[in-house]
C-alpha cells in the first residue's frame, strides 16, 4: 500500500468535523525550503479514537518533526491541541506568544478550512526561531560563527537556512541561489510531477562539515544529473564554501542552455533543409522519409539531454523490408554531429545493401537531397 492510500484512509475515518481541515493540510501545505507535502500517520492505542487525533510527518532540515494534532469532540468549534516531539518546543507558553506568534490559534477559525494549516506554517516558524535561539546559546561555537558570518554576507538570509540543534550536532540547510529562470524552456512537460523546479539545498552538519550534501529537486536532478561537490575543508568556512556551489550549479546550468541552443540549431538545419520530407518533430527528435532508387527509408533522430558531448541517437528503418513481421531497422554507432550527413549517406547504402542481401558495398552515391 502507497504512502498515499495510507494518508487517504486515515483522511476517512477521521471525524467529518475535522475533515476539511486535514484534508487542506495534506493536499495543499508545503513546508521547509524543499516545499515538502505533509504526511499523516495514526496514533496507536488513542485513548478517545483516531478519528479525533492524527499525527503529522513535518519536514524539517533533514528531520522529520512529528507532532500530534488532539482534537475535542464534544467541542469541534474548539482549536486542537499539540503534542510536539522536542520537549523544549513551547515548555513555557504564554498568551503573549499565541497572540504574537500564533495568531491562527489564537484567532482560531472553525469555518476555515485553511486554519489548521496556518496554525501548522506558523508553529513551523516558531519552531525555526526556537532552533536559532538554542544555537545563539553558545557563542563561542563553531557552527554560531558560520551562521554568523554567513548572514552577513548580504547574499543569504534568514529565510534561507533552517537551523537544528541537537545534543552534539547542528545542522544547516541552505538554499541556494541559482538561476532556473529559463528552464521551463527545456521542460514545459511534467512539471507538476516535478515541483520546486527552482530548488537546490546544501545540507551541512557540524562539527564534520567536510561531509556537505546536495539536495536537488527532481527536476534539476534530471538535468543537471550527478554533481560532484568541491572539497569543503575543516578550515573552510561557508560564506567562502556556499558562493562556490552556487557558481558551480549555475554554470551547469548554462552549459545545458548552451547545449540545448546547439541542438535546436541542428533540428532547425534539418527541418528546413529536408522540409519535404520530414514525418514529425518535436524539440529532441525528427523523423524524415527519404527515397534512393526505389528505396525508401526513413531517417529518426532522437537528441539527448548530454548532447553535444553524448551525439545524437539515428535509427534508418526500412518502408519495405521486415524482421519477424516489424520494419526492419538499425541504430546506427554514434556520430560527430558536424558531419551528420556524410555519414548519413555512408550508413544508408550499407543498410540498402543489408535489406536486400547484399554483402557488399557498391560504388552508388547515395543523396539525402529530396
């Protein structure tokens, strides 16, 4: 059973009063600087039925923050109460904090689907703040300078780094700012199955920040494939460190674009130059149906992602002749693109020959020319 018909079934036997409320949580909240949707799980042995109480799966650096959600039956108009995992968290509440910091508590709103979710978003921040203030504990740490300095380099902000402290460790997650701007240009199809196009997250811990990780979203991992990360060395420091990944990731970035300019070029040669004789094309591929004495054959050109560096995939198949009741066909070994149609007219004459039984190569000047 997926993680999702899981979230659904607890969805339906929850209480229809509380309903709206979780289902917002679950199908519209996005938290943390990944943009993570929220998971729900049940709380075993509940003494008043997991209709009324719920535990939420809340991503945070690289944690996950569960906390309880208790909700009153007999007082639904009522806003929940919490149970959070960090005994620190909120151990000295007072009204002054509700109203200052959760004014969606405070004003709670039972006809407000979204209420619920705002409580959450802010308790979040509250949570963020509570972390910063554990670390500005000790002065003298190593991971306060980095966070230190690093603000002060006028190019990352608060909002930009999530902050967990914990008994020896303390860990960053910084998002960093890289220019994705022109990406939808590559990608207009599948966005929604690749959300957070624009997000790249460094994931360092102290006191061993030479283990730094990237954290990419699908759609730039799809892209920009494996990264290999610089050495951060003990005597680095992350004001120096984080400019030096974001340069790396945008220069990637513009590599693609560059790449994906030389292979629009190449279609656009082809298209133009072949026009009546192209089948279909799309912005990675072209099919062309070329003749040659009677021989027909069709040209497919499929691009890829690491083009120019990896060349373009090229199938002849035959209109004609069959294998075992399917066009025959041959993908043919790589080729430099900048002499496409030499080798082109090499490889079909090969192929003519191969389709009709011959073994060998004839003196026959094959023309692409339609």
């Amino acid at each position: 059973m997926s993680n999702n018909d899981i979230c659904m079934g607890i969805l339906h036997d929850l209480s229809p009063a509380f309903r709206p409320y979780i289902q917002c949580v679950y199908q519209d909240l996005k938290l943390g600087l990944c943009k993570t949707k929220v998971d729900i799980e049940r709380i075993s042995g509940a003494s008043e039925g997991p209709e009324n109480q719920f535990r939420l799966v809340l991503p945070y650096c690289s944690k996950k923050l569960k906390w309880e959600v208790i909700f009153d039956p007999s007082t639904p108009w009522f806003a929940p109460d919490f149970r959070f995992d960090d005994d620190s968290f909120l151990n000295n509440i007072n009204e002054e904090i509700v109203e200052i910091s959760l004014p969606s508590l405070s004003k709670w709103n039972e006809n407000n689907p979204k209420a619920l979710s705002d409580v959450i978003s802010e308790l979040v921040q509250l949570y963020k703040s509570h972390q910063i203030s554990k670390l500005n504990e000790d002065e003298s740490s190593r991971a306060y300078f980095e966070y230190s300095a690093l603000l002060g380099d006028a190019v990352t902000s608060e909002k930009d780094i999530e902050v967990w402290v914990g008994g020896h460790v303390v860990e960053f997650l910084i998002k960093l700012n890289i220019d994705t701007s022109r990406l939808p240009e590559l990608y207009n199809d599948g966005i929604e199955q690749n959300p957070g196009i624009d997000t790249a997250l460094l994931l360092v811990r102290y006191p061993n920040s030479t283990n730094a990780e990237l954290i990419l979203s699908p759609l730039l991992t799809k892209s920009l494939g494996n990264i290999v990360l610089p050495v951060m060395h003990q005597s680095g420091v992350l004001m120096d460190y984080v400019p030096l990944v974001t340069e790396l990731l945008n220069n990637k970035i513009q590599e693609l674009l560059s790449n994906e300019k030389l292979k629009r070029e190449l279609l656009a040669q082809l298209i133009v130059k072949y026009e009546g004789a192209i089948l279909e094309h799309d912005a990675n591929s072209a099919a062309f149906l070329f003749e040659m004495n009677d021989f027909h054959w069709i040209l497919q050109i499929n691009i890829g992602l690491k083009f120019p560096e990896k060349p373009p995939i090229l199938t002849l198949r035959s209109v004609y002749h069959c294998n075992k009741g399917k066009p025959k066909f041959k993908v043919l070994p790589a080729c430099p693109y900048q002499n496409f149609e030499i080798y082109i007219e090499q490889q079909v004459e090969i192929f003519k020959n191969e389709c009709k039984g011959h073994n060998t190569l004839t003196n026959q000047v094959v023309n692409v020319d339609n």
